[in-house]
C-alpha cells in the first residue's frame, strides 16, 4: 500500500489568531468570525414576519429586528443547516448586511490559528455554508460563512418584497 | 471507459456483508481502527452530501468517511470495525476518505478482468480469486453517482 499526504494546500491558514464565536444549533457546534458579527444578544424585540415569497431559499427568514431605525432580516439556523426545531435563545446580529441568525447558545470566544479546506468529498450545500473546518480541542468545528446565510443581494430582495407587501397592505413597516 | 491493465496489479480485497469488493492497492494508504473516543472518532457536523457519515481527525487531518456499503449491499449491514484510508483523485488533486469495512482486509495480486455491461458503472473490472468474481470498485464513480442518486 501506498502512503500519501494530500496537498498543503487543503490547509488554509486562519488571518493569524482569528477570533471566532462559537455558538451552537441543534446540538451541533460552528464558529463565526468575531469580525463578522456586530452585537450578540437576547431574542427580545424579534417580529414575526411572513414574506409571502415563493423562493424556498427565504423560508428560513421569519422574524425581523428593528434595530437603530434599520430592519434586520433574521434567519431560522436551524432551518438553514436543515437540524430539527431547538430552542434559540441568542441572536447574532451581523455585520455585512442587514441580516441576523438565531442560535441555541453562544458556547464562548476563542483565537483559531488554522482552519481546513472542506474535504473535496464534501459536495452538498455545505460547500456554501463554510469557509472550512477548525479543530477545536480535538473537536471539528465549522466555521461558517456568514454571507451564506443572508448575502447583502438576498436582503435586498426582501426588502423590496417587504416594501411590495407594504403598498399592498397600505401598512408602513420599513424604516 | 474502463481502462484494462494485462499486467498483475495488487488490490485490497474486503467483505461488506456475504460479498467481497477489491480497490487497487495503490488507493489504499492505511487500515485503521474505529474509536468512540480520540483520534479515529467519527465526528460529525451538518451537510447534505450523501454517502458521507462524518468526518475522522487523522495525525490532525480532517478526512471525510464515505460509508458505501448501503450503496453496494443494502440496509443490513454488518458492523465495521475499521477504516480503509483511500485516496481520491478528483481534477487532478488527491484527497482522502475514509471507508468502514469489518476488517477483513486481504492484500490480493491478480489481473483485473474487463467489465461487463450490465454491472454498475462504478466496477471498473473483475478479479477472479480462488474460484470467487470480486468487483473491482471506482470510488469516485462510485461516490458521483450516489451524489446524482
């Protein structure tokens, strides 16, 4: 039998002593970039919205944050990496479009100093959902992508959706 | 198209349930034992890819398990106590997956025989050993296509 080593370049190199959050769903643990998120906090204030649009990438989308006079879209994450229904208790308001993700729990912050390239085997959505793989005290953690679960064009789409339902129901919402 | 080789290659040969599968040694990098606990422990994390199960930390590589015996054998399946570490080739860059298998592993040389068109097209040949046909298995056809499946 052959020994052999895939290539260095699967491992990617963290920017050097990235912050991370871990937080998990449904009983599964992922790390975010700390530079990602904008505020962590309680589900207090969250409205429930429905969308009325027939695109099943915005199922996950059903409650919206007023925050600072801007709406925040805010996505299911156990929808979004299709886990059973959990409790969420947290909300991590992020910071590349107007968009949050509600979690189980925030587990704690830590500096990551390598992360992995996905496997090649991995071809699902989860190619979409992460940046790689860190191990975590010998543990494999996700690190996700953060525009994966809302991209700044996605929230755009809703807002004009949330606009359009507005003129139809004569209701302002929208700041 | 299956590509046929006159000289005697090397094969692993191994059961899943009353059938035996052969992959050319060469894929092959190691044996290893299943743990609950460490190194070798299947870990797991959301995705959608089928086929595969989780994941194993080697020597700190992450490397993926393709369970591809419901695939060949069905729902009964016999308990796999170890791991075929094999290399994947795909667009020109190898990586690693991991493979349950009982254990039973036999380092085989024989020649490997055409296929014949109504086997899968994942068997890239035949090997006739001790009377016994074994399927020479592509595991990248193999895995694209329960990808497609």
């Amino acid at each position: 039998m052959n020994s052999s080593r895939s290539s260095s370049s699967d491992r990617l190199r963290a920017k050097s002593g990235e912050a991370v959050i871990l937080f998990s769903v449904g009983g599964s643990r992922f790390a975010i970039a700390a530079s990602a998120v904008e505020e962590i906090r309680d589900l207090s204030g969250l409205q429930k919205i429905s969308l009325g649009m027939s695109n099943p990438r915005f199922e996950k989308v059903k409650q919206l944050l007023e925050r600072q006079g801007r709406n925040y879209f805010v996505v299911d994450s156990c929808e979004h990496f299709r886990l059973a229904m959990t409790r969420p208790s947290r909300l991590l308001v992020l910071r590349h479009a107007a968009a949050g993700v509600v979690v189980d729990g925030i587990d704690s912050i830590l500096e990551l100093h390598a992360i992995q390239a996905l496997p090649r085997a991995f071809s699902g959505e989860e190619r979409n959902w992460y940046r790689g793989l860190a191990l975590v005290n010998g543990k494999v953690v996700p690190v996700v992508k953060p525009e994966a679960f809302l991209s700044k064009t996605d929230v755009v789409l809703l807002q004009a959706s949330m606009r359009s339902s507005e003129a139809a129901a004569g209701i302002g919402i929208l700041g | 198209m299956t590509t046929l080789s006159k000289a005697r290659d090397s094969f692993v040969l191994f059961p899943l349930g009353k059938k035996r599968f052969a992959l050319l040694a060469e894929g092959v990098s190691e044996l290893a034992r299943q743990r609950l606990h460490g190194e070798d422990e299947q870990q797991t994390f959301p995705h959608t890819t089928r086929m595969l199960t989780g994941v194993i930390v080697r020597r700190n590589q992450i490397i993926p398990i393709a369970d591809i015996a419901p695939a060949l054998i069905g729902p009964e399946i016999p308990e796999r106590k170890f791991y075929l570490i094999v290399n994947l080739t795909a667009r020109g860059k190898i990586s690693r997956a991991a493979v349950p298998v009982t254990g039973e592993c036999e380092l085989a040389e024989a020649e490997r025989l055409p296929a014949n068109g109504k086997l899968p097209p994942y068997v890239s040949g035949l090997l006739s050993v001790n009377d016994e046909l074994v399927e020479v298995l592509d595991l990248e056809r193999l895995m694209s296509a329960e990808v497609r499946a």
